[in-house]
C-alpha cells in the first residue's frame, strides 16, 4: 500500500515535469509565440534545470537537446524508482538498466504523440468556442506542421476541414502498432 503510494508521487511529480520540458521542446520546436502566458509558464518552470543543462549540452541544428534529454532523465527516473520499488517490496527481478533507459526514450516518444493529440483536440474545440484565445496560437503552431501536409492532399468536405481527424487516426495506429510492439520486443528481449 506505501509502495502504491509512492509509486503515485514519483508518477505525478516525475511524470508532470517531464511533460513540462517535452512542452518545452515542442514549443521550441515550432517556434509558438515566447510571449504567451503558457509559453511562459513553462519556461519559468522548467528554466532551474534547463539552463545549467544547457551549460554542458548543447543545442544540434535547431533543436534544445538538454530539454529532450531531461525530459528523458525524468522518465528514466521514475522508471528506475519503480523498478527499485518493486525489488524492495516484492522482491521481482528487475530490469536491465539498457531496457529501462531504451523504455524511458519511448516513455518521451509516446508522451509526445499524446502532446501531440491533446494539441490536435484542443485547437478543434478553441475553434468552435474560443477562437480568439490566448492559447490558440501555441496550440496552432504546435499542429500546423502535422495537419498541413495533410490538408494539401485531403480536400475540405463541405467546408469541413477533416485533416485533424486523419492526423487523429494515425497518431493512434502509431501509438498502438509501433510502440506497441517495440515495447512488447524490449520486454520479451531484455525483460526475461
């Protein structure tokens, strides 16, 4: 039962910040406006680990490579805490470290294409609703690299743009295909 609730803090405090610096990333990724309150918000939450990290890491070609990689150390953490959790409590064998740190990197991955989904979702409904939000251009610059290359090849049904749908559908197949499997592969390979 302490275990469980253990487990629970590390999830929450771990995974919550990891998102935070994933969001970062993303954001730098797409260059959404700086001078946004949610923009902002992330910024001044995870800039105490980002900028010394920056110190040592350096960015590659455009893309904030500490971000990613802390937003990686988080996950990895929070997967070796609950492998030694599990060690202590119920005496389970563990994992090899290479599994757990190869599991974290999808950790990232699969965390990203839900970033990626909620973004898709969110500027849906904004456009229905609040189409002049303060978030809508974060939101819109997150997910204009995705849905434009489908929207050149699927015309709009009665004025009816059904690209988000479409970019819906195979962020899915590729949660529940490729992940999926390279999960089951590092679990069956390295898992025992």
């Amino acid at each position: 039962m302490m275990t469980q609730a253990i487990v629970f803090l590390v999830d929450t405090v771990l995974g919550l910040y990891a998102l935070a610096l994933l969001l970062r990333f993303l954001l730098q990724l797409a260059r959404a406006p700086a001078r946004n309150p949610v923009s902002q918000f992330i910024g001044a939450l995870t800039d105490p680990v980002v900028r010394p990290a920056r110190r040592i890491i350096p960015g590659w070609g455009g893309f904030d490579l500490s971000t990613l990689l802390l937003a990686w150390l988080c996950r990895l953490l929070l997967r070796l805490t609950v492998a030694l959790l599990d060690l202590l409590s119920a005496g389970f064998g563990s994992l090899p470290l290479l599994t757990l740190a190869l599991m974290a990197g999808l950790d990232v991955l699969r965390l990203g294409l839900y970033v990626a989904m909620g973004a898709v979702v969110l500027q849906a409904v904004l456009s229905w609703i609040a189409p002049f939000s303060p978030i809508a251009p974060v939101v819109d610059s997150l997910t204009r690299p995705m849905l434009r290359p489908i929207q050149k090849r699927l015309p709009m049904v009665g004025n009816v743009d059904l690209s988000p749908l479409v970019l819906l559908i195979v962020l899915q197949l590729i949660l529940m295909v490729p992940l999926q499997w390279l999960t089951s592969l590092m679990l069956g390979s390295f898992g025992g």
